[in-house]
C-alpha cells in the first residue's frame, strides 16, 4: 500500500478560501432571501408557492389605476330643527278704528238695550288688554259695561261675538258690525244660549259662557296670535 503525500501548503490555503467564500455565499443568499421576503410583503405579494389574485396599482404608462369603488358620499349634516314660531305681538287699536267703531255705536238705535258683556282667559294679559281697547270705544259711545268675565280656561285665537237668541235684535247685528271694524278675526255664532244649555246638561264640566235671560251676546277675547 502506498502512502499518502500530504497536500502542499499552497492547496491548503485554496482550500480554506474556497471555504470560506461558500460560507460567505450562503450568508449572502439567506440574506437576500430573507429581504426578498420582506420586499414582496410590504408590495402585497403572495407567498411562495400560492395563487396571486392581485392587480397591479399602476394604469398604462405607469399611471396609478382608477379605484373601482366610488369614494362614499359625504356625510350629510342633519337638518335644523324647525324654528319656533315667534308669539304675536300686542294688539293696538288704531286711531281710525276707534272712530269706525265708536261711529257704529253711537248710530245704533235710541231703545237698544245698551249694555255690553266680554269674556277672556284669567291670565292671558294681552287678551285683557286688548278687551279693554275695545271696552274703552263701548264706553266712549254711551254703552256701559255689564260684566267683564275671566273664565278659567284657555280661548283659542282670534274674537268671537255670541248671540244668546236664533233671531237677535237688529241691533245686536250692528254691534258685530262694530267689532268687524276692530278686528279682522272676528268670528260670530247665533242661538249660544241654547247651546250652552245642552252641552252643559250632557256635560256638567263643559266650559262656555253662560248668559244671563236678559243677556244678548258677549264678546269673548281669545289669545293673539292664528
């Protein structure tokens, strides 16, 4: 058997480079694939080895694709609530309203029974007030005041003259003509009397104006306002 001849030094040093440059080259290729890795998820790829469903977010000539999805609509601010209606102011006589009316009052025939009735809510001022402009005019013609009634429930807007008779005397209908020319709002009804008496008896807490048997109408006075 022949013996072996050891390797020259020159070989051994080739040798232990050649090593080392593999040892280095694996370094280098594990390096590499490990930032490859880290490349393709930061891009969105797939892993190795699975289907890829992704586009590409470039458009021809490297211009970035429409999205396909709309951009939602903004939010829309919602609606203001409803202003509040404003209350109504005071209502005034005028000066030629008082002369009208005053004019009507006093043209009324000598044998009418010159008396006159109002009604309005307790509480309500500006009603009052109002009732005592009209009041004032009544008075300023000859008329006098026969009661002047709070009743303690609410009255809708507006003026309401109620005659106590079906058929009233002429000259309850000149006195609504008189109010007509005080107020816009002025609704008028016949036969109250009557019906005040049946609501009152089907009903004991019906809330009307009770009229006297000598009682022609009253002007009821309600709030200000529609």
């Amino acid at each position: 058997m022949s013996k072996r001849e050891p390797l020259p030094q020159y070989a051994l040093t080739a040798l232990i480079v050649l090593l080392i440059t593999l040892v280095g080259l694996g370094a280098w290729a594990l390096s590499l694939r490990r930032e490859n890795a880290e490349l393709r998820a930061r891009l969105g790829d797939s892993p190795a080895g699975e289907n890829s469903d992704a586009q590409s977010s470039e458009g021809p000539e490297g211009e970035p694709a429409e999205d396909p999805s709309p951009d939602p609509p903004p939010p829309t601010a919602p609606s203001p609530p409803p202003a509040a209606a404003e209350p109504a102011g005071p209502r005034i006589l005028t000066a030629a309203q008082r002369e009208l009316m005053a004019t009507t009052l006093r043209n009324i025939s000598a044998d009418a029974d010159r008396r006159v009735w109002f009604a309005t809510a307790q509480g309500d001022t500006e009603a009052q007030a109002f009732q005592g402009q009209l009041q004032a005019v009544f008075e300023e013609a000859g008329w006098r005041t026969e009661r002047a009634e709070r009743v303690r429930f609410p009255i809708r807007p507006g003026i309401y003259f109620l005659m106590a008779d079906t058929e009233p005397p002429d000259y309850v209908l000149d006195v609504l003509a008189a109010v007509d020319q005080a107020s816009s709002s002025v609704t008028s009804g016949r036969g109250y009397r009557e019906f005040f008496d049946e609501r009152t008896e089907e009903d004991p807490a019906f809330n009307g104006f009770a009229m006297t048997a000598d009682q022609k109408f009253v002007i009821v006075v309600g709030r200000s306002g529609a």
